[in-house]
C-alpha cells in the first residue's frame, strides 16, 4: 500500500475536536451531526466505527441500534443493505427524520472533500475485536491514501489497536483509558501508539508532562466546559475533544494553541 505517514513531531491535528460530529445538537455520528459541526468552524470529528454482519464498517457508537436508530438488536446481525433503510435521525427530532447511519467510506469521502480531519473511534460490538480493528484501518488507509492528513485511529480495545497496527502500521494510533492503570505508558509503548486518550480527570499536570516527556501526545475526553478546557491546555494536553462544538471552537482563547 502507497500510504505515507504524516510527521508526528509536527502535530497535525487541531486542538478541538467535536464529539460525534455535533453529536449534542444533531443526531449523533451521522453526516448532519459532521455538517453541523463544520459550519461551526469545527476542523476535526470524532466519531465511532463498528461493523455490520458483512463486515462493512459503519457509524454507530452502542452495540444495539435501539437508542440512535428506528431499528432494534445487534447492529452486527444486519448487512450493510438492512442498516442502509434504517433513520438514525428520528430519535433526537422529527427535523432529522431519515438521516442514514453512514459508512465509514462515505464520511471519509465527505471530510476529504472539505478538507477536514478524522479521529476514528474503533467501537467492535463485542467479539469482534480485531476484526474490527484490522477492517476499519483498511478501509481508512486505502480512503485517504496520499490525500492529506490521515485519521487517528483510537480504541479502549487492545486487541483492536493491535490489529489495526498490523494491518497499516503507518497509521496513527491512541489508546483511550477511562482510568489510567499502573502500565499506561507501557502499553502506549507495545501498542506504538503516538498518544494517549484519557478522560479529562483521570489527567493531571503530572500525567500530562510524563506523557509528554515520553514522547507521547495527550488527547482528552469529553470536555464541555470552556474554562476546564483552557486549563488542560495548559497543562500541556494537546487535544480536547468536546460535545460543545458552539462554545469550544479550534480558534477561540480556551483553545488557544500551547
């Protein structure tokens, strides 16, 4: 594969990324939730990939289609054709009735075309972890090959960071932790990821200068208060992710770049 890494001691990607597109104020990881977030000046989306039954890679944060979908079960049970006829939109309000669940080739066809950027949550229904991984960093490699900076590729999932790091190396990587164990440097390190993606009070300026120090950049989860977002930034975090895409903006003074 002709895929050529991007230099990652020049850090190529904002300091604000929106949460699921706009995920608070459209339906969440759909190409509305992704518009809406672009028109508010929003330059990086992170959203959540899994897999249909066919092992085409899909939009969808929960296991089950119940909470953002008019469909019900495991979305893993469904070929893309069956998850296609399903409104992803209808549940947040009938304004975004028939919004479709989108394909991780389509989105990416989308944010290509408006030069936006990617971080791709790999979200496997459970069991189908490395499959997950490996399928998802395929499919994003071959979408953005030479055009661009690539996605991040993020995950709770090991097995599922590991096997996208098999499948395309050269892709970057982060590990998301809610609580950081004892060996979270150690696993960055087996893992080659390029930084760590950790709830915003699992950080402290301490975690975040050892990080740095390693090597490693610092991304943080979900982060919805501007003030508590300047603060991380200036601890050193590099990357804030947020659901108030109208509020924390790339270009605004709780985002200023360190």
């Amino acid at each position: 594969m002709n895929f050529t890494p991007v230099d990652f001691l020049h850090w190529p990607y904002p300091p604000i990324v929106a949460h699921r597109g706009a995920g608070k104020l459209a339906p969440e990881n759909t190409l509305a939730a992704l518009r809406l977030g672009a028109s508010l000046g929003q330059t990086m989306f992170e959203f959540d990939v899994k897999l249909t039954a066919d092992g085409k890679p899909i939009l969808l944060h929960d296991a089950l289609l119940d909470r953002t979908t008019n469909g019900q079960g495991l979305a893993s049970v469904l070929t893309l054709a069956e998850i296609s006829q399903l409104d992803a939109g209808s549940w947040l309000s009938a304004q975004w009735a028939g919004e479709p669940v989108p394909t991780l080739s389509n989105i990416i066809r989308w944010l290509r075309a408006n030069s936006l950027m990617a971080n791709i949550e790999i979200k496997p229904t459970p069991g189908q972890e490395a499959q997950t991984g490996a399928a998802v960093a395929i499919v994003a490699a071959h979408a953005w090959q030479g055009q661009g900076v690539p996605p991040l590729l993020s995950s709770f999932s090991e097995v599922a960071l590991e096997a996208a790091l098999k499948a395309v190396p050269q892709l970057p990587r982060a590990l998301l932790l809610h609580h950081l164990p004892e060996d979270w440097l150690a696993r960055l390190k087996a893992l080659q990821c390029v930084g760590l993606d950790a709830h915003h009070e699992a950080l402290s300026p301490e975690v975040v200068s050892l990080a740095r120090s390693e090597g490693f950049r610092v991304l943080t989860y979900t982060v919805n208060d501007p003030a508590r977002a300047a603060l991380l930034r200036e601890w050193g975090v590099d990357v804030v992710i947020t659901d108030a895409v109208d509020r924390i903006k790339p270009g605004n003074p709780a985002s200023a770049p360190i």
